[in-house]
C-alpha cells in the first residue's frame, strides 16, 4: 500500500508529487503553496533517490506529476529515457560569478535552490578551520571516525562518488575511494543516518550534503558543516512528468518554487538551504567559489554509468567494509614500519597490497559503454538481462575475493618477515 500525505481541503490528489525529501523540509512548501492557489489536494510520495527513479522508470501508481530531489544526475537518467517533460522556453540564465546554470539545457528540470557536499560534524567537535580537500579523508588520522551511505541507497551519496570519480579519473578515484572507505566506522542505509550518526555519536565526521546538517526534532541541534574545497555546487531541482504536463498545477508548483516566497522560506533556520536567487545568498552566508568542479560535471556520463558506479562501490566497499578497514589498517601500519618500507624484499609486496585494495575489475571505458548500461538498467528486466547481470556481478565478486585474500596473505607474509627480524632470525 502506498503511504501519500495528502495537503489541501479535498481528498483527492489535484497535484501529485514524488520527492526525496522529508516531510520537515518539504511540508512548509507545500502548506505555501497551498495557501498561495489554493490547491485542494497536493498529495506527496517520500522515496529515497534510487527508489524515486525506479518509481517513474516503472511507471508506478500513483504516477507523479512532479518530481522533487537534490540529485541533477537523477534527473538526468529520467530525461534520457524520455520519462520528464520538457520546457525550454523556462530555462534561466546562468547565476552568480561562477557562472552556475541552475536548469538542465533542455528544460527537462529547474534548479531551485543550491546545495554542496562536503563533512558534517557536532558543533562540540569541528572538522577544523582549514578548508577541507577530498584527499584529506584519506589520511590514516580518521581512521574509524567516518560516516557515509551508500551511493545505491542515496542520490546525493552517489553525486559525491561521480563526482569524485570525475575529478580524479576513474583509476585514481576509485583508489581513494578505497582508501577513504578503509577510515569509515559505517555505512548507513540512507543519508539521513549520517546526519543521526554525527548526531548521536556514533562516528564524529560524515560526508555528506548541507542541509542535512541542519536541526531535525528527532536528532536535536544543528550541527558544523565544511564544505569541500574547491567547492561543488550542485542545483536540487524539480521536473514535471509526461503525464504532469498535462496539469496546469505542474508549472504552477515549479513556479512558486522558483518564486520569492519560496526562495525566502529556504533562509528559515529549520531549512536553511541556498536560494537560486542570487539576492538572497548574502543571507544565506553564501559566497560561491570560481574554482566549481560541479559545473564541469559530465551529467550524461554520470547517468549511463550511475547503476555500475553503485554495483562496483557496495561489492568493493559496502558488502566489505569489515575486511576493508582491517587491510588498510594492516598496510598502512607496515608501510609506517621503517623495515619493511625500506627493505628491497618487501617494498614490491607492500605496492602489491595497495593495487590490490585500490583496483576494480572494470576499466574506464567498460563502464561507459552502453551494452553495460543496458545490462544493469533498473528498468522492468528481462530474464536474459538479470542472468547477464548476475554474471557480471559474480565475475566481480570473485574478483574482489581474490584481490583481498591476496592482499591477506601478503600482509602475513610481511608480519612474518618483521617477526623474524625482531628475533633476529634474518640477518
């Protein structure tokens, strides 16, 4: 049965809306947006981003006439198959110094506000005053103090991986991916649990996006937010639907977003998120970087390969992790151990271990071919397509075993050798 809170006087759905979003940041929207038409029943459907996307690829009752997330790469898989309408005559100008392009080209989706990624924490234990680069989480020093979700259970999650992946190349990416994944306590089932994970104390730093540092009743004070630098500005967006272009609600909703009203609620300290306005940003604290990563973001790219990305992140990180931090625990203690990293016998074994934990069976230019796309698309399958799929995943599974029992019993193999030399046994 499907759980729709409905708004407005009547009982009926005048307007039909599919978010990501909780119902503490959506539902001041939707009672303005009410007051302002006087719409009698706009009804809303919460899905995690992943679960959004399958609902409209599917086809799913009740079928959207909007659809409402912080993830351009969402809705950019749903206009490359043909599933959001398309307004170009709406689109806006670029904003700001930087030069941010709020609306996809097309006029498939429209930016209204502005959102960044980057580490929360408890307002009693910053992150630091320096800015905060990528490859800081990498360091052995937050070893167990890192939270995150997983890029297949969170759109937002899935933007920081691309993104990352996009910014330092496919090799070099997923290696500090790696090495990122081997400093984190957990990764939680949404993104929300990284906000409650701070919050409660169960890890002290989690990746994620802005506003999710913000106050929520259930887990108490807002907390410390950094983005990271330079910064990555990415647009939360809302689309119309096919069958949304048919009501005249649709575009009405996207207008009022876009309008000063809304862009003003955005500034309330229980939302607190950017406007696209760029009047509004000295109250919103907000001064944007010209160095912006985020406007180079390949969003066609991004959606081709986003179910891949996810596959290969949960085989080498999620469904690992256990086993991952303890490698990385183990290397990088022999790697600080002068013996073995200056010694001839163990200085290849040490860079073995390290590929082994750093690559993934899959090359760049596999994971953009389209004959993979078709393979792990989430749309209604075919039987021959899920046995392709499995296949796939089972080839890299396997691979990942292999990789990480090699790297066990290299790691042996120098524990061995330091022994030896600590009784004197190796002259």
């Amino acid at each position: 049965m499907v759980a729709l809170a409905t708004y407005g006087k009547a009982d009926a759905c005048e307007l039909s809306i599919l978010t990501s979003y909780p119902s503490s940041f959506y539902k001041p929207f939707i009672d303005l947006f009410v007051q302002q038409t006087g719409a009698e029943g706009v009804c809303v459907q919460n899905k995690n981003t992943i679960g959004l996307i399958s609902h409209v690829r599917e086809n799913r009752r009740p079928v959207p006439d909007i659809v409402w997330a912080s993830s351009p790469v969402a809705f950019e898989l749903l206009d490359q198959q043909d599933a959001l309408a398309r307004f170009p005559e709406k689109v806006s100008k670029p904003i700001g110094g930087g030069g941010i392009q709020p609306d996809a080209p097309d006029g498939s989706r429209f930016g209204f506000a502005l959102s960044t990624i980057g580490v929360m924490s408890g307002a009693d234990q910053p992150f630091g005053s320096t800015a905060i680069e990528i490859a800081d989480l990498a360091s052995p020093d937050y070893y167990g103090l890192l939270g995150m979700s997983s890029p297949s259970r969170s759109g937002t999650t899935h933007l920081f991986v691309e993104s990352l992946l996009q910014q330092y190349g496919w090799q070099d990416g997923w290696a500090l991916l790696s090495q990122i994944g081997g400093n984190l306590a957990t990764v939680t089932a949404r993104s929300f649990g990284v906000r409650d994970g701070v919050a409660r104390k169960r890890f002290r730093y989690g990746i994620g996006i802005d506003f999710l540092a913000q106050s929520e009743p259930q887990t108490g004070d807002a907390l410390s937010f950094q983005s990271f630098s330079p910064g990555w500005y990415f647009p939360a967006s809302v689309a119309v639907t096919g069958l949304g272009a048919k009501n005249a609600r649709s575009l009405e909703f996207v207008d009022f977003l876009r309008g000063d009203a809304a862009q003003r609620l955005l500034l309330q300290p229980e939302i607190r998120r950017i406007p696209i306005d760029p009047k509004l940003w000295p109250q919103a604290g907000f001064s944007p970087s010209e160095n912006n990563p985020a406007q180079g973001l390949d969003l066609k790219l991004a959606a081709r390969r986003m179910a891949v990305v996810n596959a290969l992140y949960d085989d080498m990180i999620t469904h690992r992790l256990l086993e991952l931090r303890k490698l990385w625990q183990s290397l990088r203690r022999l790697e600080a151990t002068p013996v073995i990293a200056q010694s001839d016998a163990t200085k290849p074994l040490l860079s073995a271990v390290r590929d082994a934990l750093e690559t993934v069976p899959v090359a760049a230019f596999m994971a953009n071919e389209h004959s993979f796309e078709r393979v792990f698309s989430d749309a209604i399958p075919s039987e021959n397509s899920v046995v392709g799929r499995l296949r796939v995943q089972d080839s890299w599974s396997n691979d990942f075993s292999q990789r990480f029992k090699s790297a066990r019993e290299l790691i042996a193999r120098m524990d061995s050798f330091q022994s030896h030399l600590d009784t004197g046994a190796v002259k």
